[in-house]
C-alpha cells in the first residue's frame, strides 16, 4: 500500500470508472439489448381501447412493414380494465376486450409481434383503474398467464411514496420482482417520468425508464404544464405537454446510465400525430434514435400520410437506434440564434456519438425557427477521441435514401412491398446488416471529412441533417 500515493490511487480509481462507462451495462433479465420499438395505442387514442384496435393495428404493422424492420411490441396502454374480481385479480373489460386478454396475446403471437400491457405503481392507474401497488405479485402473475411480453407501469396515486430516489426505487423494484418471480421474460418499462433520478437507478431493475412528463406533439412549444425544465435533474413536477426539444435537452445529460439493457425512454413518438412539419418529424424522429431512446410507435398507423410512415420507415436511421453498442449520443455543444426580424428564436446544437463498428453518428440540429448553415469541426465531432488529426472520413446521409413519396403513398394505401429494396429486419438483424455494410443501412456518402474539412450543412427550420461517418 505505501507504494501508491493517495493521489496516484485516485488516479486509478478514476480510470476504472471511466473504463466502466465507456463498458456496457448489462440488462437486468436479459431483455433490451437494444431499444424496444413498437407501438403503443396512447398518444393517438388515449383510453379508446379495445381488441379491434389492437388486432386491427397489428395487421396493418405487419402490411406496413413495420414488424421487419423491428416494430414488434404492440402496448396497451391504460383504461383496459374493469376492476379487480372477486379473489383480487385483475379483470379486462369484457366490452373492450371480450375474448379476454389471452386471446389478444395469441393473436398477435399468430403474427410475430410481441404484446405490451399497462398498469400503475399506484393504487389507480393514471386514468382511474385500478393500479398494482400492493397487488404486484397477483398481477405480475395475471400478465404472465396471459402471455404478456411487456409491462409499462406507471406512477399516478403512489399513495405519496415518491421523493427520494429509495422510496420511488423500492415501489418499481417489487413489481420488478414480481414479474422476474414468474419465470416469463416480460420487458419492464418504467413510466415514472423521471421522478427520483430514476436514470441513476433504473437500470439495476428494469429495462428502460420515461425521463419525462408526458409528450405532447410540439417541437418547442413552452408550457407551464410541463414546469421542469433541462437544468432540472432532480424533477419533482414533471407534468405534460413537454415539447420535443424540452425532452431533448433533459436527456442531454443522462446518456451516461443508458445501454444495452437499459434505455432513457423519452416518450412515444409523435410522428403522424398532430401537426409537426415534416422536417420536424425527421428532426424528432433522428434524435429519438440516435440517444437510444425505444422507438415507440404514437400514431394511429391506419392513418399514416406517406411522409410520416417513410420517417418511420427510414432502416438507416433505425439502424443507429439499433446500434449493437448502444451508446447515446451526446450532445457536444449548444448556440442561441439571435432573433432576426423576430423569427430566429431558438438554438443549434452539434449532437455525435460512437457506434459499433468505429463509425460515428453525428447530428447537426436546427432548432430554430429560420434555416441555418450548421458546421462541427472535426475535433468537436470526435471531442473523445485522439485519432482526429490523422484520419478523414466519409459522411453518408443517412435521410438521402428515405422511401420515395410515390412508394411510400403506394404502401400506405395497402400496396405490397418490394423487399428486394426494403429493409427486414427480421430476417436480417441490424447486427448483421451493419456488419455486412448493407447499402439500405449507410444512406448515401456526401462529404468529406477531416480536420481541414469540416462538416457542413443547410439544416432547415425545426430540422436536422444526420450522417454516420466512416473511415475513409
Ligand atoms: C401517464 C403516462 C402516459 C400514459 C397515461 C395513461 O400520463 O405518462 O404515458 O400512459 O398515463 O393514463
């Protein structure tokens, strides 16, 4: 021992954690070594739900080509229940659901998709039902009889048992238990918003947790109902209607505690909800992926227009999500865009992050409300590594190769796919397509870059421009 000054053992002690960051966590149950994508019924439906719904979905998920290209949990989110039966079981509501919940999740099974359902760490769920707090062990075994794959639980009327980062632990560790108890995979979602710095915690019992009050479909709109905001780690409020660059900026600093196992879940998506610009939805859409947040479906997919299915359908974005490494970006440096005759409120941001296979993922985001030339420097692009001065490297876009509209109208009518061109993942995993370099995965090359060369951009309003470097 005396031949290691204090200081030189800190010194290590430091490298180890830093080892350990840059490892990857490991998951809990073994589910989630890459965020879960699927689609859940709440944002474009609330408590309208019902087994047509679902079922009716499903199919069109499947015609659609969302299942291969890993869309495969279909959730039920709240208001499916009736109440609690005689012997204390849940019971689904038999007019919403008269087959019962088996059946939804055999007829869904029948189609390769994976079933997600919906309660509370709270005596109610959010919209009134009863919730599992204290029910946890029945429940979690009512789920498993019905061969559920996935549970989304919530944190509405938790009897005031939240407020530091053990008692809200605690409340999500026993419904964790109870679900590992019944010997069946069952992916665990945690929806506590945030609340506690659950990133900090969530991943010792679950496989991803909400960072966030709920999402509401508007780039950057402030509302008071949504009151915490980026510099708030520790949310007491959380609330809703939080805009997507308000989500964002929470999940700036949290990346470090997310990874294969364990995800920040910055809510369902609302591309196809609402009204964003397209160059929102591709906006939203990139930056959801690339910090590894699940890719969760908020749309009503009967009802896609032809541009927000071809955002959902872009496998070179996917792909980043996807990532075998799944590490989330970060974000690198931020700019307040001065107003310019009143409209330029807003700010830039330079987002990058390493993959798998060495390449890197980079987003120049607009998100202001005039278009702007954007520009990352190399050394800012790679701030963690020190090859910078000596390599160069391709810049492929990855939105260059997004499914025509004419496709994409064509598809979204009922028309069938051409999987010459289109991207399955199921039978191709997105492991083995990027270990393969597969064309449908890299977008297009456009750029040079190295430190002579930056990376530069048009980036339009409210939008990104997204590229995965390679070596060249
Ligand atoms: C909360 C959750 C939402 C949704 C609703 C259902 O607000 O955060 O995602 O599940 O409850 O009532």
């Amino acid at each position: 021992m005396a031949k290691y000054s204090t200081f030189s053992l800190a010194c290590v002690l430091l490298y180890l954690n830093d080892v350990a960051t840059a490892a990857s966590i490991n998951s809990y149950n073994g589910l989630g070594l890459t965020p879960q994508m699927g689609w859940d019924n709440w944002n474009a439906f609330a408590c309208e739900v019902n087994e047509e719904l679902l079922l009716g979905t499903s199919e069109k998920i499947v015609q659609l080509g969302l299942r291969d290209l890993g869309y495969k949990y279909v959730i039920l989110d709240d208001c499916w229940s009736s109440g609690r039966a005689a012997n204390g079981s849940l019971v689904a509501d038999s007019k919403k659901f008269p087959n019962g919940m088996k059946h939804v999740a055999d007829e869904l099974h029948g189609k390769d998709l994976l079933f997600g359902m919906y309660s509370s760490a709270g005596e109610y769920t959010c919209g009134g039902y009863p919730g599992s707090l204290d029910h946890e062990d029945a429940d979690a075994t009512s789920f498993a009889s019905w061969d559920v794959d996935y549970l989304k639980y919530d944190n509405c009327f938790n009897r005031g048992q939240f407020g530091t980062p053990e008692t809200s632990f605690k409340r999500y560790k026993a419904m964790s238990d109870a679900l590992n108890k019944t010997g069946r995979p069952i992916f665990y979602s945690l929806c506590n918003w945030g609340q506690d710095l659950t990133s900090y915690w969530g991943s010792a019992i679950s496989n991803s947790w909400r960072i966030s009050g709920d999402i509401t479909a508007s780039f950057d709109r402030p509302d008071s109902r949504c009151p915490c905001d980026e510099d708030d780690y520790d949310c007491k409020l959380p609330g809703f209607h939080c805009s997507i660059m308000n989500i964002l900026g929470k999940a700036a600093p949290m990346g470090q505690n997310a990874g294969p196992g364990g995800w920040n879940d910055l809510d369902c998506l609302e591309v196809g909800v609402g009204s964003l610009t397209d160059d929102e939805e591709v906006a939203h859409f990139s930056m959801w992926s690339i910090v590894k947040s699940p890719l969760v479906i908020g749309a009503d997919v009967n009802k896609l227009d032809s541009t927000s299915y071809s955002v959902y359908a872009n496998p070179a974005v996917i792909a980043i999500n996807q990532d075998p490494a799944g590490v989330p970006a970060t974000r690198i440096w931020r700019k307040q865009v001065p107003q310019v005759d009143g409209n330029g409120k807003g700010e830039i941001q330079l987002w990058s992050g390493p993959l798998d296979n060495g390449d890197q993922v980079v987003a120049l985001l607009n998100g202001a409300s005039i278009p702007m030339t954007m520009t990352a420097k190399v050394d800012d692009i790679f701030i963690d590594s020190d090859e910078v001065s000596v390599s160069s490297w391709i810049a492929y876009d990855l939105w260059a190769n997004r499914l025509a509209n004419s496709t994409a109208s064509s598809i979204v009518q009922g028309g069938s796919l051409d999987y010459s061109k289109y991207y399955n993942a199921t039978e191709l995993p997105y492991a083995s397509g990027l270990a393969k370099n597969d064309s449908r995965l890299l977008g297009q090359p456009v750029a040079n870059v190295s430190i002579k060369s930056p990376l530069s951009a048009y980036v339009p309003a409210h939008g990104v421009a997204l590229y995965r470097l390679k070596k060249a």
